[in-house]
C-alpha cells in the first residue's frame, strides 16, 4: 500500500495542472508533433491512387446501438426511474458546483468543454441527434441562447482549442482539419440514426 501511494502521489505530482482553457490550449496536449521521417502531404494524396468514386457517404438509419434505446429498460426501475435518476444527479451537481465556486461565470468555451464532455460521458460513440430511451437528448445550447458572446478566434486557434478538448476526452491531439468539399462530405454521414442529414 505504501509503495501504491507512492506511485500515485508521482504520478500526481508530474500530471500538468491547467487552470483555464488558454493554458490548455498553449500546452503540448493541443500540438500535434510527429517524427521526422512522417511526411506532410494535401489531404486526399496518400500515396496511392486512389478512385474517390467508391467512397460513398454512410446510413446509419440501420444501428440501433446509435440511439441507445436499450439502456433505459435495463436501469432498475426502467425508463422513467432513468430519467428521474439523471435529472436529480444533475441537479445535485449543479447546486455543488454552486457551493464550491459562487461567483464562477463560465465562458463560451467552458460551456462549450462542458457539454462536450458531457455527451461524451453520456454516450461513448455519435452523440449528436441522438435519443436514449426514445427520448431526444437535447442539442448543446448556443451562445445566443445562453446570452453569451461567440468565442472567436483564428482557424489555428480554433484548431488548438479542439485538439486540446480532445486531448481532455483521451483522444490526444491526433486531429486535423480539412476543406470540405463534395470529395470529404464522403466521409460525413448522411443520414444518423434518427434520420438526420
């Protein structure tokens, strides 16, 4: 047990320590690195040649498991003892935070990280559109809804903002951003699976 806590009390004390989005985002979590010997290339040339005609958008109107249908009936209590549960959890949360942090106003981009994280911690794949039990799960609020102003920043600003996000989500910096054009709307669905497009 001493050993464990030793290893954890290391482990804590090397873990980066952010105190707002900014620092997170000049970190090396939102820097995409790569060795020497990877080369850069235009998005679309990987090397080969490749027949751009076979790539054709997906449906997913056909999996189930994108809507999560199943997880309410499972919950003791099933479907509204479900939603009951997560409305109180969230409400308890809610007032906590309020106690620990009472003149905390959250930017634009917390809120954003915040309901990202959420939909993440919710539904560990496609979030968006989604139901769960048969019931929408609500779209993140805009910044005009909340009465907030629009984060802007520069597209490589922008860019370091999500890798850093996704670095917070355990997806590391691994992202990247291309134009897109009738070639990459072939990799977006086209129909989720609620029917959206």
């Amino acid at each position: 047990l001493g050993l464990a806590g030793a290893g954890i009390g290391a482990a804590a004390a090397v873990t980066p320590v952010f105190h707002d989005l900014d620092e997170l985002m000049s970190s090396s979590q939102a820097t995409l690195s790569r060795p020497w010997y990877i080369k850069n290339r235009e998005f679309g040339d990987i090397g080969i040649e490749l027949d751009w005609n076979l790539i054709k958008r997906r449906d997913l109107r056909q999996y189930d498991n994108f809507t999560m249908k199943y997880l309410p009936f499972q919950y003791p209590g099933g479907p509204p003892a479900f939603m009951q549960g997560m409305e109180s959890a969230a409400q308890k949360n809610s007032d906590r935070l309020k106690e620990l942090w009472p003149d905390y106003k959250a930017s634009t981009r917390d809120l954003a990280l915040a309901n990202a994280l959420g939909s993440v911690g919710t539904f560990g794949t496609y979030a968006l559109n989604t139901t769960q039990g048969g019931w929408k799960v609500d779209p993140a609020p805009t910044p005009e809804e909340l009465g907030i102003p629009k984060w802007e920043g520069t597209p490589e600003e922008n860019l370091m903002m999500i890798r850093a996000a996704f670095s917070v989500m355990g997806l590391g910096p691994m992202v990247g951003v291309s134009e897109l054009n009738e070639k990459t709307k072939n990799f977006v669905y086209e129909y989720t699976g609620d029917s959206w497009t």
